[in-house]
C-alpha cells in the first residue's frame, strides 16, 4: 500500500480533484486552503435557503471529464439539462440571440455583415485545427473573416470587457476553443442546453475532499519550503508568477421580481460597469429557491482596479444604477438578498505567445494550475481533467 504524504496547495476543485485521485491510490493527501472555506472560484454561499455558487457557473453536454466525475461521485440524479436562451444588451436595448432567425433579425449589423458572422460561427465549430490560430490575435482574425462591423459590435465589447488593456492580444486560439468546444450542447431537437448541478457545483467539493485532510486558514499560507520538507510531493495551484491573470468581480442578488425570458445577457455597452448579467432562475426555474429569481451581475477587471479597494455599497450603487438605466423596471426595494464577491485570479491571459506553463517544477514539486489549460477557456471541466493527468503523471 502506497503510504507516502502528499501536500496540495489551495483546495480549488483542481486540487481536490488531484488529491481525491491521489488517496484513490493510497496517498495520504493533505490540503492547505487559505481562505475559510474550500472550492475557489467555485466555492458556495448561501441564499434564497440554497446553495449557490459565488459566480455564475453551469456545464455543456461537452464536458465529458466533469460528467463522469459527477457520476462517480453518485451525484449525477442531480445533474440537470436545461434549454439555455441568450440576450444581448447593444447600446440601447436587448435583443435576443439565440440561433440563425435572431441574428437575422438583429438590426445592429447589415446583411452581409451577419452573413459573415454566421458563416464564421459555423467554420470554427467545425474546424479542428486550432494550431493555426495560436500565433494570430482574436482581434485580427475577427475582423478579416467577420468584417470590421461585426467586431466592433459583438466581439469587441466581450474581448474588452474580459481582458482589458489585453483585449487585442489575445490569440484567436481562446476565442476558437470557446465556440469550438462549446457548439456541441444540444439535445435531441439541436438547442443549445446547459447542465446544473441541482443543490449546486459546492456538492463536487465536499466530496471530493470528504476522505482527504484538509486545512483551512492553518497555516493561512504553508511555505513551499516547509511543505517539500514535510512532504515526499507537494502539488502547488497558486498563481503562477509569470503568468497574467485578470480578476473577476459580481453581486448576486435575490429578487421577486423577473426581469427577463433569458437565462443569459451579453451587455455590450462599454459604458456597462458589468459584462453579463444572468437571471440564474431562468435556466431552472424559481421553485427551489422559494420563489425568488436569482441574478449575477458580473464583470472581468485587473487586478488592481477599484472594486478591489471600495466597499460593496459602492459596487452595488453604481451597477444597480445602470441596471437601473437598461431596465427600468428594476426595483431595488424589491432585492431581497445581495452579496458581492471579488475574485483576484480569475482568469489567465493566453496572447499569441503563451506557454503553457510546465507541471514538474522541483524534484519533488507540482504545479496544477488553470493556466495550463491551453487553448480551451479555462473551466471546471478542464480542472478536473488536468488534475487527473498529474496524478496518472505522479503514479
Ligand atoms: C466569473 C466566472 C465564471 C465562471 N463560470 C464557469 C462556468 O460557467 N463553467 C465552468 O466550467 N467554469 C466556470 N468558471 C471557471 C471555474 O470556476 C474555474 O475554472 C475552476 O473553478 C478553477 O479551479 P482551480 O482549482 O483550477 O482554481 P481555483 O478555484 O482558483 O483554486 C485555487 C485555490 O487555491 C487557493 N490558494 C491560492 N493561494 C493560496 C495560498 N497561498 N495558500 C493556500 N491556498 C491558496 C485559492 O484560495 C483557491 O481555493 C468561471 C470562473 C469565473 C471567474
């Protein structure tokens, strides 16, 4: 029986899922977290009596590695499949955007602009040679085979709202892998459909870390030094200093009032202090959380912006107040719980000369990081997917 001490760095859904495999195999898995409670940007809270994710998170049908984690964990009479719709706000009201009809419709691009959209939408799901697109930008890309005009009004707003001052560096290869990937959630009928956890992703996290030691807030931060000398492995998720990442901020909030049909809300207005907006209820319905609609407002920012530094009522103020302007008919009086959270590593920077960065870093030494997860976006399903290929990697 293998007996030998494993340490893991930060109990984000890779590092659990990396030690959940390795006490799999007779390890004895210790993990240290240095916030109060396990999972990182897929930890949970609680509102409307359920729990909830911090920041919106759902699955696609494509997502094969989190669906048999899912299964193996026997929670998967839990894992729903609903009908997803999608809005986006530009510049003076919503519109929908959910298939060929709507986009036809969508009377912010002329014909042949959306001619070419929808062929280019089309020509990256279907093309599996992602390599060619790494060494050019998503900007550059876009805006020869989409036109100029569909950039500026579809891509444009998501490539800034997300990567900032980076929205123009960022390789074609990201923006390939997310309509790549993502295309194939559909049912029967060929509509897009999104999975969710019914009682919430937080489930995966207990139990994954059910068997494993796990350390909270003791010590807040093990030196890298202390656990190689305590330790035969130690498997570190922190940041990686070389790499940029981008931080992510949003309010959830409870409301008895519905303020959309759609589950999903682009805002593409740069004036938008949030990128979506997600009536989370609209995806599977209100019953479970005594009533009340469920909305994210959320929003990608660099790490040294001033939602990191002002207090909540700040935050709240000022995008309620837009919210407030794009719909009108929203009534604060009616917000029954809020709580806004701030993510400082929520997203690594891939531009046409990423690396991934490598696993072995010490004799003795890991590295499990999202940033390794080139050229998919990174996601829970990549998470548990890069976990499992350093425990097969560690033996
Ligand atoms: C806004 C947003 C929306 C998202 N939506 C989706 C979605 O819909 N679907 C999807 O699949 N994915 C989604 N994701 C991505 C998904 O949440 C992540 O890919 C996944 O949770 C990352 O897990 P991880 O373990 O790699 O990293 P993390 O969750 O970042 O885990 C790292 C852990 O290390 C801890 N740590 C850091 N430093 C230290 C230290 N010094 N000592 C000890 N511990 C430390 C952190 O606190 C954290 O718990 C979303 C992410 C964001 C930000």
């Amino acid at each position: 029986m293998n007996s030998r001490k494993v340490a893991i760095i930060g109990a984000g859904i890779g590092g659990l899922t990396a030690g959940y495999e390795l006490s799999q195999k007779g390890y004895v898995v210790t993990v240290f977290e240095k916030e109060k409670e396990i999972g990182g940007l897929l930890s949970k809270f609680e509102m409307a009596g359920k729990n909830l994710e911090k920041t919106y998170h759902h699955i696609f049908k494509t997502d094969k590695e989190i669906i048999s984690l899912i299964k193996e964990l026997g929670l998967i009479d839990k894992l729903k499949w609903y009908k997803s719709s999608t809005s986006i706000y530009s510049t003076d009201k919503f519109y929908p955007f959910n298939g060929v009809i709507d986009l036809l419709k969508f009377e912010k691009l002329d014909l042949i602009s959306k001619f070419r959209l929808g062929l280019v939408y089309l020509w990256l799901k279907f093309d599996k040679n992602w390599q060619k697109y790494k060494k050019i930008t998503a900007t550059d890309w876009i805006k020869k085979w989409a036109g100029k005009r569909a950039y500026e009004i579809i891509w444009k707003p998501l490539l800034k709202g997300k990567f900032h001052e980076y929205y123009n560096k960022v390789s074609m290869a990201w923006l390939w892998a997310r309509i790549h990937t993502r295309g194939g959630s559909k049912n029967e009928k060929g509509e897009e459909v999104l999975g969710y956890l019914d009682g919430g992703f937080g489930q995966i996290n207990n139990k994954l870390a059910k068997n494993l030691n796990v350390k909270t807030l003791c010590p807040s931060d093990i030196s890298l030094d202390r656990a190689t000398s305590d330790f035969d492995i130690v498997i570190d998720t922190r940041p990686i200093k070389d790499v940029d990442y981008i931080g992510a901020v949003d309010i959830v909030f409870s409301s008895k009032q519905s303020l959309s049909n759609y589950y999903w809300h682009n805002i593409n207005d740069f004036k938008s202090p949030f990128l979506v907006m997600v009536q989370h209820t609209n995806l599977m319905g209100n019953k479970n959380y005594n009533g009340k609609n469920i909305y994210y407002l959320g929003t990608y920012v660099p790490q040294n912006h001033k939602y990191f530094k002002v207090s909540d009522k700040e935050i709240e103020k000022e995008w309620f107040d837009y919210l407030k302007k794009i719909k009108p008919e929203f009534d604060e009086k009616q917000v029954w719980e809020k709580k806004v959270f701030r993510f400082k590593n929520a997203q690594h920077i891939v531009t046409t000369n990423y690396k991934v960065p490598s696993y072995k870093v010490g004799e003795k030494t890991y590295r499990l990081n999202f940033a390794q997860i080139y050229p998919e976006d990174r996601g829970i399903n990549f998470a548990v997917k890069e976990a499992k290929k350093l425990a097969m990697m560690i033996g």
